[in-house]
C-alpha cells in the first residue's frame, strides 16, 4: 500500500485511529505512574568464629563448618524457595522487574548454571516501592537473623560464631529512570501507537470494504433474470 493510501484509510477509519491511540495514551499515562522507581538495598552479614573478625587474615569466611552454619541460618530466616537467577551472581533483585519483594540467602558466587556457596555470608536483597518499606523489612529480617544464630549457636561449643553487618550495605538507593529513558520510552509508545493505528484504520478498512462488494454483488441483477 502507498503512503497516500495509507493516509487516506486512516482518515476514513479515523475512529480506528482514534481508539488504538486512546488505548496507547492510556497505557504510557500507567506506565508514566509507576516510573517513581524504586527502593533497594543489598544488605551482607559475614559470619566468623567469634575471636575473628571479617579483617581478621585467614579468617573462617571459608570455613565449611561456618558456611553451613551461616546457610541454616539463611534457610531460617529466608525459607526454601525458586529465585530468580542471572548470568552474574551480583546481579540486582529488582532485575527481574520486581518492585516488592525480598530474598535472603548465602553469597553465591555462581550463576544462572548452577550456585557457588565458597563464603559465610548472608545476603539481604530487598526492592520495595518506598525507602520506609525497605527500611522496616531490612531492620525486621537484621533481628531475625540474631534470632537464628542465637537458637543455632552449638551448644557447648567451645567458640561461639559471630556475625558482622558490613555498614555500607546498610544503605538503601532509589533506581529511577532518568529523563532520557523516560523520553526514550514515550516516544517508543507513541511510535508503536501511531504504527497500531494505521493497522487497524487500514484492516477496518478492507473488512468494510469487502463487506460492501459482497453486498452489492449479492444485490445485483443475475444473468437469467436479464
């Protein structure tokens, strides 16, 4: 089809036209609405025997007996469940397209082929709409992890086992798309709109035409009655 054809079915079929595009704006306004971004921290809590610390060289981040005791802690807390899971062990939670939700877990230094537990460390991922949401479920899941360790903690053992939060991952960030995106966006919106559209008017239009000739071939005059 020429442009002038194109242009001339979207004029005919303009309420074609006009409802693909009421559709796109509405879609891009719920987009636009949830483009606030979100909250996320990535919170790690390394654990050692308790003479020890996360600086301590050779420490016991290695140990076996100290990794396995820091993933029944993480079973504890965060539970057996399917994650989502990347080519990059230190891929974002809110990768996914998530925007509410919360993972607890060993370090895990493999990839989507299969985890890699070589670390006592627990890993707090957390993606929520507001900093306040992260805030009180990144407090709430610190205290449950103490909780664990304390009810773990071998009885009798001659050394107890330690846990450190690293500070700088106690920070909470906002991902947000830039200007740029957003434009990037809109006006991807606008192009699959306006490309919709003129499918549509065109579509309508051949459906109505061709109902128009089947009308007025079946209304005609047949060849014996002439």
């Amino acid at each position: 089809m020429t442009l002038r054809g194109l242009l001339g079915a979207m004029r005919r079929r303009w309420y074609a036209v006009v409802a693909i595009l009421a559709v796109t704006a509405g879609l891009t306004a719920l987009l636009a609405a949830s483009a606030d971004g979100v909250f996320t921290t990535r919170t790690a809590v390394s654990f050692t025997y308790g003479y020890e610390t996360p600086l301590t060289p050779a420490n016991s981040l290695v140990d076996e007996d100290v990794i396995a005791f820091a993933g029944a802690v993480a079973a504890d807390v965060g539970g057996v469940r399917e994650v989502v899971r990347y080519s990059a062990a230190d891929a974002p939670y809110y990768g996914a397209g998530l925007r509410e939700g919360m993972f607890v877990g060993l370090l895990d230094h493999g990839s989507q082929w299969g985890p890699s537990y070589g670390v006592a460390v627990i890993v707090v991922q957390l993606v929520g709409p507001t900093k306040d949401w992260v805030e009180t479920r990144q407090r709430d899941a610190l205290a449950r992890i103490a909780e664990s360790v304390a009810a773990h903690q071998p009885q009798g053992a001659e050394v107890d086992i330690a846990t450190h939060i690293d500070p700088l991952s106690l920070r909470i960030e906002q991902i947000a798309p830039n200007r740029l995106s957003q434009l990037a966006a809109f006006a991807a919106m606008t192009a699959a709109g306006v490309l919709a559209a003129a499918a549509a008017a065109v579509g309508t239009d051949r459906v109505l035409a061709r109902g128009h000739e089947t009308r007025a071939a079946g209304g005609g005059p047949r060849e014996e009655d002439t």
